[in-house]
C-alpha cells in the first residue's frame, strides 16, 4: 500500500487578542484549552491549544497570538476551518445557541456533501460546523458549557483557496497520495470546490480546494488561518515523508522536534504552507491530563528561559 496520509491533524490560525480568543474557543464553543504554551520560533507569543476532552490528535485548533492587523482575504490561502459535530440534530442546536451568544450564523445547508452551518468568531475567523452522522470515536469534555451530545468532536475539512489547481492538484494526488473523490460548487459562488481524501476518508480526512482566480491574494492577519497538519501515525513515517518530499526536489524544512509531535513544513505550489506532524507523543508528555492547560508548558529546550519567556507575556484572564 503506498504511503497514506491519515486526515486533519490540527489547524493553527492567528489571533490579535488571546484572552477574547481564549473566551470564545472554551466558553462559547466549549473545547478544552489542553496547552498554554508559547510559538517555539517566537516565545513572545502564545500558542494555545484547543481540542477535546482527551486532547486527541485531529481535534487540535490552535492560534498563535500576535499584535496585527486583521487579514486581507483572498485567494492562496486557508479559507474555512471544518469542526465537526455529531448530528443534524446538533446543528439545530448549535444554530440557536450561537444566536444565543450573539454569533451570526448562516443556514443550515448541505456544502460539499455534508449538512453544515457556517459562522465566524469575533476576528472574523472563517468556521464551519460540519455534521459526520457521528461516524468514530468522541471525547467529551466534562467541564465544557456544551452538552455532550453536541460538543465539537474533532477536524473536518479544512478548504483551501487557489487561482489555478493544476500544480497544487499534482502534489495532492501525486505526492501526498491523497484521492480526488468529487467537486461542487463553492457555496459562496466564487468558483468549482475539489474535494480531496486521505487514508480512509470521511469528513475528518478531507481537504477541499476552492479553485478562485477571480480573488486577489490573501494577506495573514488575525482571523487567517498559518497553517494545516496532516496526520502521520508516529516518527518512522514522517521519516518516510521527509524521504519522499526529497525524492520530489520539494523544499521542506527537514524534520522539527515540537515535542508534543515531530513535524515536517512545505509549502504547496501556490504557497499555502503545509505540515506533517505525528499523533505522538502528544500533550500529555509533561502534563497529567487531568489538568492539561492550566499552567504555562515549555518543551525542555526552553524552560531555562521560563522567567524570561513568563515576564514577556500579557496575562490572559
């Protein structure tokens, strides 16, 4: 079997205000903040994690927290986040409860094969709440505002915006091994949407490719999304991913040690970056996950500068 990719592993997007986003994410959506940690290329910033009651791979959103503007849309970009929920029937309910919470919500309304509502977080960050007919595991998260039976179960698509899919098409299929299954039409009229899978498939390993040449690029800013993890099962993988990125001649960065997972970042031909991480070892490497996220967590290349890095950041409550 050739090498498979396994589905979404996390999603990280950008935040101008980590206490407001630190609000929205545990108390209004109801995920569970399972790392308080800093952007290891950046210590000045946090980067927070957000995930399910057991922290599972593929249920990681994660934002990094910087002082900038608010993004440009447009095209050569992460365009909307998938989070998937277990029923129609939870749609229904979420609709009313973000109305609720003041969030504007659109229709309930079937979008690439999937019932789905779209809504945005106060940055404008693009969301999407997907139904997966409660297909695989969940995890709960005692403590969230959400009843069990609707909390957010984990990633699902993750749609990417592009002028021309050619070249982004054959490093999908031809590179990362992933299925181009079918397209429709991008529910906002900009253009065809292909849809592509990995690994067994389904609503937690799909990614959809909006083909917009009529939009101008993308700039990053708050509310836009930096960059999208595919799963890998563990290190020997992504050895063989980091050979066959080579095997291509498409740069990468070589092997990261994130210590919560080992990555791999590229960039696709029309820029959007792209990473490969591991399932492991995963957020309870120096936390109990009892109470993961409760306290600032530094991998052990930087705790000698915990004071340092502690002194330069902004409370979040």
């Amino acid at each position: 079997m050739s090498l498979q990719l396994t589905g979404i592993h996390h999603l990280t997007a950008i935040t101008a205000n980590a206490p407001r986003n630190l609000h929205f994410y545990t108390k209004v959506l109801g995920l569970r903040l399972v790392k308080k940690t800093v952007n290891q290329d950046d210590t000045s910033a946090y980067h927070l994690f957000y995930a399910d009651g057991e922290a599972t791979p593929g249920t990681d959103l994660t934002f990094f927290d910087w002082p900038i503007g608010r993004e440009r849309r447009g095209t050569h970009s992460i365009a909307r986040t998938s989070l998937r929920v277990g029923s129609q029937e939870s749609l229904g309910w979420w609709k009313q409860y973000l109305a609720s919470e003041g969030i504007v919500t659109g229709e309930t309304a079937d979008v690439g094969g999937y019932k789905s509502l779209d809504f945005e977080d106060p940055e404008g960050q693009r969301l999407r709440l997907v139904s997966d007919g409660g297909k695989g595991g969940s995890h709960p998260w005692a403590k969230s505002p959400v009843p069990a039976e609707h909390q957010i179960r984990g990633l699902g698509p993750i749609v990417i915006s592009v002028p021309d899919i050619t070249n982004t098409e054959a490093v999908l299929t031809g590179v990362m091994n992933m299925r181009k299954v079918r397209d429709y039409a991008s529910p906002d009229g900009e253009g065809q949407v292909h849809v592509f899978e990995m690994g067994a498939g389904g609503p937690a390993a799909e990614l959809h490719v909006a083909v917009q040449p009529g939009l101008a690029p993308a700039r990053q800013g708050a509310g836009a999304v930096h960059h999208v993890a595919f799963r890998a099962p563990d290190e020997e993988t992504l050895h063989q991913w980091t050979g066959r990125l080579a095997e291509f001649r498409l740069p990468s960065s070589g092997e990261v040690e994130r210590y919560y997972f080992r990555s791999l970042y590229f960039r696709e031909p029309n820029g959007i970056l792209f990473e490969i991480a591991t399932d492991g070892p995963g957020f309870t490497a120096d936390e109990p996950l009892e109470t993961l996220g409760e306290s600032l967590a530094l991998p052990p290349f930087l705790e000698a500068k915990r004071a340092s890095i502690e002194a330069g950041l902004k409370p979040l409550k």
